[in-house]
C-alpha cells in the first residue's frame, strides 16, 4: 500500500483567472472538453509508443494502447482513460497547476474579450484544452501511473483557488481524469444543457470530433434486447433484457489514407483541428500520395493565421507527425519541410521507412530529401494557387506567415523566384498590396529598377520626402516595412532581371540633362554655404549637397550604395545588441525652398553665423524626424525649436 502524503498547493495566479474564464463558459459549445481530453489521451498514447523504440520493456508488444470513456448517470461522472504514458506526481504539478509559458498575459487579455469560436481557437492554440473540463464539471480529479513506475498520484481541484497533490495505489499505467459534472439545468437537453453521462451524447462528440483519432475510443454501452424463447425467437409480451457491450466509438480510418474524392471538408478541418490546436479553418489543404521516387502518403494544412503556440516557438523549425505503416514514430519531424515552412502543420505517411528510425539517420536518409522536395513543391504550389484565386484569404495568411516565407529568401531558397513570386509589398501608388510581378508589370518601359524604400511602419515610409519626385514623375515605390525585409534584401537583388534600388540611398537618376546642370551650377554657387553647413554637423553627416529628391520638403538624409536603412540600423543596434559605428550620411537640400534662400541670407551676413548653425541643426533634426528616426538630443533640439519660435520674422 501507497503511503499517502497530501498536499495542498495554489494555483498561480495565471491559472486561476484562466478557470474563472472557463466557468463562465467561454465555448458556445460546452462538448468542446470531450475534444481535447481525448486529444490528450490520444497524445499519452503515442507518447509512449515513442519511448517504447527505445525502451522496449514500456510497452508490450501484442499490448493495445487505447482510450475508455466511462459514464455513471447516479454519480454524474465522466472519465476518460487512457493506458498511455502518464505522469508522476511532479509531472501532474507542473502540467497542471501552472502555465509556465512566456505570453500568458497577452493570451488571457486575449480570451477575455473573445466569445464563442474565437475563444475556442485561442485556448487550443494556447494548449490549455484540459481547463475546459471545468465549464462542465465542479470537480475534476486525475489519477495517473508513469510508464516505468509502481508509484501513481493523484491531482484534484474543485477550481477554487487550489488542487490537492497525494501518493496512491493506482493498478494499471497510464492516466484517468474524472469529471464531477455540474448538475443538469436543461434535463439533458441535447442542444441547451446537454447530458455527458448519456452514452448517444457521449458517442456523437466523439463521431464529430475524434472519429479519426488513432487509437480505439471504446465505452461500455447498455442496450435493451428482446428476450428470447428456446426457438430462439421473442417472448411473447415484450419481454426485454439489458445488454453491456463494448463499443469502439471511432472510425479510426487515417484521413491521409483515404481518396480525397470521399472526404468532406469538414473531416478535413476536423482533423486539423486536431493537431494543429487551431480551431478556425485552414487556409489550404494539401492532400497527396506519391509512389514514385519514394511512396508516401501526406495530409498538410497551410493555416490561415498565426496560432500563439507557433508565435512563441524558440525553434525555427518545422514540425511534421511522422507515420511509418500508419504507427506515429515523431510528433515533430524537423526534416521533412525546411525552417521557412515551419507554420505548415500535417501528417507524413511513409512505409519506406524503418518502425525504429531515428533523428540521425532519418536526416541523413536520402529518401527524407525527396520527400521534402515534394512536399516544398506542393506547398508552394498551393499558395500560388491561393493567391491567385483566394487573394483575401492569402493576404490574411501572408500577414501572419510571409515573414517566414521571406526567411527561406535570405537562405538561398529562391533561385527560381518561387518564393519572391508569393511575397506582398506595401506600394505607394495601390491601395493594395502588391506583389513584385505585378510592379514588374505596371514600371514604365524607361524604367530600369524596382524602387523600394525601407521604413519602419507603411505611414511612416509613405509620408517620406524620398518619394516627392517619384510622386512628381508618377512612378511606384515599394515599401518595404518588415523587419526582416532588409536581411531579404541581402539575397533578393534582382527579381525578374530587373534590380532592386533604394530609393533613399545612393544616388537617383530621376532628373533630366537640363535640371541636372541647373542643380550642378546651383552648388557650385552656394558651395561656401554647403561647406558651413558641414561645417556645423561634421559630427553627423558626411556631406551637404543639394538635391533631386525634393519637391516640397527643405532637406532629407540619404544613405550610401548599398548601406542598411535608418529603420535596419536600430533594429541592429537595438534589438540584437550590436555594437555599430555611427554611419554618417549625406544631408540634401531643396534649392528652391524657401528656407534655403533664408541660410544664403545667415550666410552673407557675419552677425547671424548663430542663427546658420541653428537653422542648420533644426535642418537635420527634422529630417530625421521625417523618416521616423529619433533627434540624438531631444530636449536641446526643443529648446532649439523654442528659440526659433520666439525669434521668428526678426
């Protein structure tokens, strides 16, 4: 016998108003805790198929592994059991009791404004399915064995702040959560209140949402039958007899297995529901069976948008159910698609394969590279698919996935252009995005460069000076306002045999002979002015000139051929931590402004050499300000401002 060592421990604080949200039935549809119990069950079973490979006194080997539901109407309980890997006392604490994951914060503001399916999508994306247990039941108790261990332990809590930890006798592995289900308020109305002691109820939740769940979901089921006469035929005034069989609740049929022809879309968001814990509908299906170079069968699923669980990923990398003869041998292949497909979720049959392969040897298993060529083939043909004929829906997975994509741009992914072809931009002359094809198409026949300029946010880069001429000679910039846009740039040179340029950096051919010897001959008459201006901000800049670049704006701030943006810069400064120089650049000017002919005025004049250098300074302030970087001293450049305020007309 066990000893028995109690204890009673609280919540954390994040658990406990993640129950209070539970309680208050954030599911439109209270059957969803069935779901993820048995999906959590479903997990432990595999999980221990996966040891058993390499520890194979886990798991016998003629041993079924399988889940039970078991219901008792007088009781009003519900359990579902499984003879998977279980967990220890430890482990019942730590998976239960607390929800160690960096983001919980956004997550419960999240779900606390959510309603309905929405709230259902964020907690399967959150992995947090076996709180629901709670919008059902007012106490929920969970047994449990580890493989490999005589001890079992025991977890209980009635949502009220704390749960119970203790030692006990538990006869056979794996785990039993027991629901005390809340009393009936609708008497077992199936659409209002429904009943989860009721086996038809219990039978058709699982029909809808774990049919095809692997291992058997089996449940004792009492059936009335006539009772029968030595003729073997009914009695006669309906005598009847009740009947205990068990019955298997699920089809069990692998979707991937099965003629596409014959599944219904439903199945197929079902299924995905299932492992990718995204509870709205994926944005493209992939569904295919090769048999030659290598026969495999797979089932990928493109997801409309980004689940928090993926979002919070430290490991870039992509995690594929990897089947052998329909047996599961890794939840998370990483060398079935590249690192830039990592949002891709799905299921890889392949017989070809050993039952015991490993991580080593399956990455340098050359079947391996040909089915991921496949699969990155069939991919991305699916999202030049959706673009082309589902444009909303793939706008609204590029917002939560194209970041990725571009990823597989900067690593040598793109010689053929497959992945530039799918990438959307922020243009400044379209409403909507773009992608470079369709710039390609629209660029005058003059034209010789795509134009793009890099900026933090989209208003931000479309309000830039840099585009004052391209808006005067009507042609489009790109705007490039990613993070990761100029790490793409590193790789993305060219697209269609046409350049990519920055507008902001370098020189730009914009002008014709005429406007060019008129600016020409304006600096070469103001050269003394554009030389005190240096003057003033050499710690700053490397040059002053005038300039081709504006038609309304005094002055703008342009960056050498090839250099990284002011937008790059800070991200490398600040957010990876690297130690750069200072990149000076060069300070331009709109001769025909107004404030211009004000500084030849400063200069000719000796007694307002101060009011040069701080008109200067007001100069460079605002120019950086204009591309939405910030002054290196704020309160001198106010106080700047200020006195030029009150001077001002003098």
């Amino acid at each position: 016998m066990t000893t028995q060592q109690t204890e009673t421990r609280r919540f954390e604080a994040e658990v406990q108003e993640l129950l209070g949200l539970m309680i208050h039935s954030l599911y439109t549809e209270k059957d969803i805790f069935l779901r993820e119990l048995i999906s959590n069950a479903s997990d432990a079973c595999d999980k221990l198929r996966i040891e058993a490979l390499t520890n194979e006194g886990l798991l016998a080997a003629d041993e079924e592994l399988q889940i039970r539901l078991e219901a008792d109407k007088e009781a009003r309980t519900l359990s579902v059991i499984d003879n998977g890997i279980g967990m220890s006392r430890d482990e019942l604490a730590e998976n239960l009791g607390t929800i160690a994951r960096s983001g919980t914060r956004a997550f419960l503001e999240r779900l606390k404004e959510a309603k309905g399916e929405a709230a259902a999508e964020l907690i399967g994306q959150f992995g947090v399915g076996f709180y629901s247990s709670f919008m059902v039941a007012d106490e929920v108790v969970v047994t449990s064995r580890r493989a490999g261990s005589d001890t079992g332990a025991r977890w209980a809590s009635k949502a009220d702040g704390t749960y119970t930890l203790e030692d006990t006798d538990v006869a056979e592995r794996g785990t039993r959560v027991t629901l005390h289900l809340k009393p009936l308020e609708g008497e077992g109305d199936a659409d209002t209140d429904p009943d989860f002691t009721d086996s038809w109820t219990l039978r058709s939740v699982v029909k809808r949402h774990s049919d095809f769940v692997e291992h058997p979901i089996r449940m004792e089921v009492e059936r009335q039958e006539p009772e029968l006469d030595d003729e073997g035929k009914p009695k006669e005034g309906g005598a009847t007899k009740t009947v205990v069989s068990t019955e298997t609740l699920n089809s069990r049929k692998p979707l991937w297995s099965r003629d596409p022809k014959e599944i219904e879309d439903e199945e197929y968001n079902e299924f995905y529901r299932h492992i990718a814990h995204d509870f709205s509908e994926p944005g493209r299906v992939v569904h295919l069976r090769a048999e030659v170079p290598v026969e495999f069968s797979a089932l990928l699923y493109v997801p409309k948008q980004k689940a928090m669980m993926f979002a919070e990923d430290p490991q870039a990398k992509s995690k594929l159910l990897l089947y052998v003869k329909r047996v599961l041998i890794m939840p998370d292949c990483a060398d079935l698609l590249p690192p830039w497909l990592r949002f891709v979720r799905g299921v890889v049959d392949c017989p070809d394969l050993p039952l015991n392969v490993s991580r080593q040897t399956l990455q340098a298993n050359p079947i391996t590279r040909r089915i991921q060529k496949h699969l990155v083939s069939k991919v991305l043909g699916a999202l030049g698919e959706m673009l082309e004929k589902e444009r909303e829906d793939y706008e609204t997975f590029f917002d939560a996935h194209g970041r990725v994509l571009k990823e597989g741009i900067y690593q040598g992914a793109d010689d053929d252009q497959r992945l530039s072809k799918l990438c959307l931009f922020p243009s400044s002359t379209q409403d909507e995005l773009t992608t470079l094809g369709g710039y390609v198409e629209r660029m005058p026949e003059d034209q010789e460069a795509i134009w793009y300029l890099a900026g933090m946010d989209r208003e931000t880069a479309a309000a830039s000076p840099h585009l004052e001429a391209f808006r005067a000679k009507d042609r489009e910039v790109l705007l490039m306002t990613d993070p990761v846009d100029e790490w793409m740039l590193q790789r993305l040179q060219a697209f269609d045999e046409k350049p990519l340029k920055a507008v902001d950096r370098g020189e730009v051919d914009l002008e014709d002979d005429t406007a060019k010897e008129a600016r020409e001959a304006q600096e070469a008459e103001h050269k003394d002015l554009l030389q005190a201006m240096r003057a003033v901000l050499q710690e700053d800049v490397a040059e002053v000139r005038f300039s081709s670049r504006l038609k309304d704006s005094a002055a703008v701030l342009v960056g050498t051929e090839g250099g990284v943006s002011p937008a790059m810069e800070r991200v490398m400064r600040e957010v990876q931590g690297m130690d750069l120089p200072k990149t000076k650049r060069v300070l331009e000017l709109n001769a025909e402004h107004p404030v211009v002919a004000r500084l030849q005025g400063f200069h000719a004049d000796e007694a307002r050499s101060q009011d040069l250098e701080d008109y200067t300074r007001l100069l460079y302030g605002q120019a950086l300000i204009a591309e939405g970087s910030p002054v290196p001293d704020p309160a001198g450049f106010a106080k700047l401002v200020t006195r030029l305020m009150v001077g001002a007309g003098a």
